[in-house]
C-alpha cells in the first residue's frame, strides 16, 4: 500500500507549476531515499515509517549506543533532529539553538543558530518551553521561535535568510510547533489557547518570507476561510456564519482554537490537513455553544487557505481535549474498497478514521477502554446528532455548573494522547501510539479576560483510572474496525514519538528515560537502554556511510513532566499534571541529550 500511496505522491507532484513547486518536487523526492529524514515526521502522510531494515527483530536486541550530544539546554526536548546527506541539524527548547553536525567529519559543529530571544516569553508558555522540531525547504532550515518568529537559516552556513512574525507574546501567542514547507510556502500553526488567542494557521512564502495566507480557527467566514456552499462538514454544507452562529457576542475573539499541533500533506489533492485546539475558557459556563471551529479537523487547500472540509469532534468542549494531534495519511481497503484515508487520535480518547478527499467519518472508537466522558459518536448518518459523541451527565463539567469538583473523568485533560505522534507502518497496516492512561478532577471557575494573563478557569488534578497504578500504554491499533491488537503497559505516560520500521521493529521512548524496541507484530518488548533524561522527543532513524542509526532526543518535560523542568510543587500546578507525575523525579532528572544508536560494527 505504501508503495501506492507514494507513487500516487510522486505522480501528483510531477503535474504540479514548475515555479511555484521546485520546493515541493525536491522535498518529495528527498523523503522517498530512507537514509535521510527531512520532514518533521519523515514524510507528508506523517507516517513515521522508515524502509530502512538494517536494523531488525531479529538484531536490534545488540544495539548500543554509537554517539551522543548534549544540547546545552535543559527543559523538555521534544521533536527530534532533520538528517539531510551528512548533515544533521538539531534543535533545542527556549531559546530555541540550532546545531547544525558533520556527520561525516566526528559529528563536528558546523554551525550554530542561538537567538536572543526576550525571556518574558517563559511564562507566556502554557505547558514548558519546548520546541517540536525544524523543517527544510529551497536549502533553508526553518525554526519557529518561542518568540513567535519564524526564521529561515541558509542550511550550509546558518545565517539567517529571512524571519517572519508569526505573533505577539503579549498577548500571550507563543510558538512551540514545527513548520512544514508545501510547494512554495512554509506552513505554521501558534500557540496561546490557555490566553485567550484567537488562533490560526499561516502560510509564508518560502522565498522571502512575506505571508501568503491566514486561517483563523474561529470567526467570520473569510477570517477563517470558509465557503458557506463548497466548504462542508460531514458531507453538509457549513452554511453562513458557521462559526459566529455558535459563540456568544465576540467571544470569537478570544476564542482559542490553537493550531500547535502536526501539519500533514497530500499532493494529489493538494490538501493540508491538521486540528485546532481547545477553546478559551476552560470553563465551558462562560462559553455557550458549539464553539467552531475549535476542536476541528480542517482540510484546506495548500495555495489559497479554503477549507475543503471540516469536523468538529468535541463540540462545546468541556474538558481541554485539544484536538492538535497528528493527521496520518494512508491508503487502504475499507470493505473490500481502497480508500484515501485520514486517522487521527484525538486527545478526548476517540481514534477517527475519515475519508480524507471528502471528510466522511468512517470509524470513531475509543482507544483507551477507560474513556469515560462519552459513550461514543452517533454514526447514525438520518440523525440529527450524527458525527456527535454522547456526553455522559456524570462526566460533564458544564451540567455540574462552576464552582463544582467533578471527579474522576477519563481521560485527563492531557488526552488519551497529546501531541506525541504515532507512527504507521504499511507492513502491518496498524498503528503505534503513545498513550496516556490518565483520569482527573476538573473545577470550572468564572475567570475574567486580560490580555498576556492566563485565561483558564479550572483547577485540575491528575492520576491513573481507579485500581490501577500504571499512566500509559504503547498500543498497535487497527484503523479500518477501530480496534487495540495489543497493548504494552507503561509506568508513566508515553510521551515520545513512534518510530515503526521495515525491519519489523517499533521505537518509542518512556517518562523515566528509556528507549525501547517492540515487534511490530506482537508488541514483545526487544531491546531497551536508559538514556540521561526522560524521553519526550520523538525516534528518528537515518543511514549514513552505509549503516542505520536511531537517534533520540532526551530532556524531561512537556506538560506531564512540567513538575521537573520547571521545578513547580504545588499538586494542581502545572494545570493539574505536578500532582499526577510526582513521582517521575525518583526516576529521572533534568537534561538535553542526543543519544544515536548503532548496531556492533
């Protein structure tokens, strides 16, 4: 099926302008030789697969570690490096390095981007000061600050090309996503739902820099690029005023909907696709409605910004279930039929599978057995609620009204899966995924809006579902029955990303500091090495002079290990995670590393 689904990319790409598309063939033809990883999930579909089999079931149990690197920085490293023919280029939290390494010369610094960035930015920054990653396009390797600027470096000598203002952090708009180039533009989401942002996804030009387009989340018609007739949802068109019909008076304005999530591709339909997050409050009583179009999937087209389609998956959210996470693109048989595909594991603990050429819902289940909130989605399609998930009374922080302690919902506000994206691997045709296996109490509280001031109303706490002791599990999911195959307990939520392999071999890496090897087939644990920090970065693997590396960043962090980066006591900091991870520090300590794994020579 990947073989398809690739040679549909390169046959898409061949029919795309000369001009405006020299970026795009050359990215697509890079991400087709597996020794390289040039995509902040290796490739448009955000598969996370490599074809490299060096590697395998059968010898990864002898891998060791072939070098490291210490980044300088402390906080949560997320992302993972770019591997670019000999060059490698690695990325830090605030403030944001860039290391650019000579892998053919000793893993010598070639050069190294530190920006100055103004610190005020910290505290503006919801969840820890991470940064998931670089991207590159046209020889440029391109970084979103903190700050909100998107920069472009020369990928040979790290000057800066070109830097763009993405956002104010004044306001409380930070940057902490990676950016994708597409065709002649650099895509890029922001940051800044727990300030009351109206957010957005922007396209600049590659070239210089200058903005091309904006999609806001919630709003007008033209302000977030909707067709009233020709954009639908669900098959339906949204109609006028989709998203102003659903908010009270201008609460749009500070509406949320952030975009800091993956961005995925498909250059035969020429849709981007990706998810927009929670909407501001996170008190659901100062909110009335459905709140569109946050907690949506949106397929857009790449040249103008236009939503071709959208769904709402949490309408009128009540529990922080941002809905950022990665769009996996495949092509596989549903019902004896091939089928562009569109899966997405959502943070309210549903797993979706969608038609990605028309945004038809095939598949909604829970991914984790413990999803309390909902009894699951309506796919009656003659209801009048279909598409919607049934909210549970017991569960419901808007039924319960402000100032009332609503206990023991699943998942946690962290979701059944942040933003620690899964892989798929066309082998199998299943579906890895670091999940959470977290419950909470949640206490809405009115809470006034100021510009740059948290916007959160709720008080959080966090633990495992009730009789258990473990916070995370590694699962293989099947995407076309909506089903676990297997299931790998974890102490402590997984919060890397997935790396799956054509050598049968599953990556990820735990809270505690980890790497571990699975078989894809029966999720039997292979190999595993501790590395200096917790791991909350996502697995790479590159080849280079003829042999397979795994790279990993490691730097405890992100918002489940927020209690160590920042060095936060109180149980409720933290929006609620100090408390639930508190034990992660009798396992693991602060730290930036790089550790690259090889097979005995």
């Amino acid at each position: 099926m990947r073989k398809v689904l690739l040679a549909t990319y390169l046959g898409s790409a061949a029919a795309l302008a000369v001009g405006s598309a020299s970026a795009n063939d050359e990215l697509i033809k890079m991400s087709q030789n597996p020794k390289d990883w040039v995509m902040p999930a290796g490739d448009y579909a955000n598969t996370r697969y490599s074809k490299l089999n060096q590697i395998n079931a059968q010898n990864v149990g002898k891998l060791q570690v072939a070098w490291t690197f210490s980044t300088g920085v402390l906080r949560g490293h997320e992302g993972g490096p770019l591997i670019i023919g000999n060059m490698m280029y690695v990325h830090t939290p605030f403030p944001n390095k860039v290391y650019a390494l000579d892998l053919s010369n000793e893993n010598k610094i070639v050069w190294r981007y530190e920006p100055k960035q103004d610190p005020n930015v910290i505290p503006v920054m919801c969840c820890d000061t991470v940064n998931r990653g670089l991207s590159y396009g046209d020889g440029k390797i391109i970084l979103h600050q903190a700050d909100t600027n998107l920069v472009a470096l020369d990928a040979k000598t790290g000057q800066v090309a070109w830097s763009a203002t993405n956002g104010n952090p004044s306001k409380g708009e930070t940057g902490t996503s990676a950016a994708l180039v597409v065709k002649d533009k650099v895509l890029v989401g922001i940051s800044g739902g727990e300030f009351g942002v109206q957010c957005h996804v922007t396209a600049y030009d590659l070239k210089s820099g200058k903005q091309v387009w904006r999609a806001y989340s919630e709003g007008p018609d033209d302000q977030i690029k909707v067709d009233p007739v020709k954009t639908t949802a669900l098959g339906k068109p949204v109609g006028p005023d989709s998203s102003l019909k659903t908010w009270q008076g201008d609460q749009w304005k500070i509406g949320g909907g952030c975009t800091w999530g993956w961005i995925s591709y498909d250059p035969a339909l020429n849709l981007v696709y990706y998810g927009s997050g929670n909407p501001s409050t996170w008190n659901p009583k100062q909110r009335p409605g459905d709140n569109k179009w946050s907690m949506t999937i949106f397929a857009r087209d790449a040249d103008t910004g236009m939503a071709k389609w959208v769904y709402q998956m949490t309408p009128h959210d009540e529990w922080d279930y941002d809905g950022v996470n990665e769009m996996i693109l495949t092509d596989q048989q549903i019902n004896g039929q091939p089928r562009k595909l569109l899966t997405h594991f959502d943070r309210n603990g549903l797993a979706y599978t969608m038609d990605r050429e028309n945004g038809e819902l095939l598949v909604a289940e829970k991914y984790d057995p413990k999803v309390n909130w909902t009894s699951g989605v309506d796919m009656n399609k003659s209801s009048p609620t279909y598409g919607r998930p049934k909210v549970l009374d017991a569960a419901s922080t808007d039924k319960a009204g402000e100032d009332v302690n609503v206990k023991g919902i699943c998942p946690a506000a962290l979701g059944t899966k942040d933003e620690q994206p899964a892989a798929y691997s066309p082998d199998t045709q299943l579906f890895y995924v670091p999940t959470n296996h977290v419950c909470m109490d949640y206490e809405p509280f009115k809470v006034s809006y100021t510009a740059g001031q948290p916007y959160v109303g709720a008080t959080l706490s966090m633990y495992p579902p009730q009789g258990e002791s473990h916070m995370g599990n590694f699962i293989a999911w099947d995407g076309k029955t909506g089903k676990i195959v297997w299931s790998n307990k974890e102490q402590f939520s997984v919060w890397s990303g997935a790396l799956a392999t054509a050598g049968g071999v599953v990556f990820y890496g735990t809270l505690e500091g980890y790497l571990k090897a699975v078989d894809a087939k029966s999720g039997k644990e292979l190999y595993k090495f501790k590395t200096p920090s917790g791991i909350i970065g996502n697995v790479t693997t590159y080849e280079n002079n003829g042999k397979q590396y795994v790279a990993v960043l490691s730097g405890v962090g992100g918002w489940a290990g927020i209690g160590l980066a920042a060095g936060l006591t109180d149980p409720t900091a933290g929006l609620g995670a100090v408390g639930g991870y508190a034990a992660l520090s009798n396992y693991t300590a602060l730290g930036g590393t790089l550790t690259v794994f090889s097979l005995p020579n």
